[in-house]
C-alpha cells in the first residue's frame, strides 16, 4: 500500500474511535500476542518480522521483557464495545 492508503486508514480508524468514544464503548484488550526476539544474528529478523508483521495486523506494544537470549515482546489488540 502506499502513503494515500494508509493515510485514508489512519483517517477511518480515528472516526470510527470518535464514534465508538461518543456511543460510549470502552476500548477492550481482545487478543494478547507473545513474540520472541532472539539476539543471535542468524535468527533475529524472524522474532523481528514477527512484531512488525503483528503491528501491520494493529497490535500495540504492551510490555517487553530482555531475557539472557534477547527479548519477549507482548503485544495486545483492542476492540471497541463486545468483544
């Protein structure tokens, strides 16, 4: 996609945030996502392909924890209103 798509997304999700926050839904956390990212040269773009490829999907960083071979990212995505 280029820059206008995603612009005319960035655009959507905000009205539909604007009109969720005016009907009074609550965002809710609606799927979790735990991705390992290893330091090791040979295996760091997958653990890095993984989170990029989660965020593209709309998941947001919710914590990370440095552990003795890298990182774990979590990772969550929010629905508005029932999940």
């Amino acid at each position: 996609m280029d820059k206008k798509e995603w612009k005319i997304i960035d655009d959507l999700k905000g009205k539909v945030q604007q009109i969720s926050e005016q009907q009074n839904m609550q965002k809710k956390l609606a799927h979790v996502k735990y991705v390992a990212v290893e330091f090791a040269y040979d295996h760091f773009k997958n653990g890095e392909n993984k989170v990029n490829d989660a965020i593209g999907h709309g998941y947001e960083v919710l914590e990370s924890w440095k552990t003795d071979s890298g990182i774990v990212v979590v990772l969550g995505r929010y629905r508005f209103g029932a999940v």
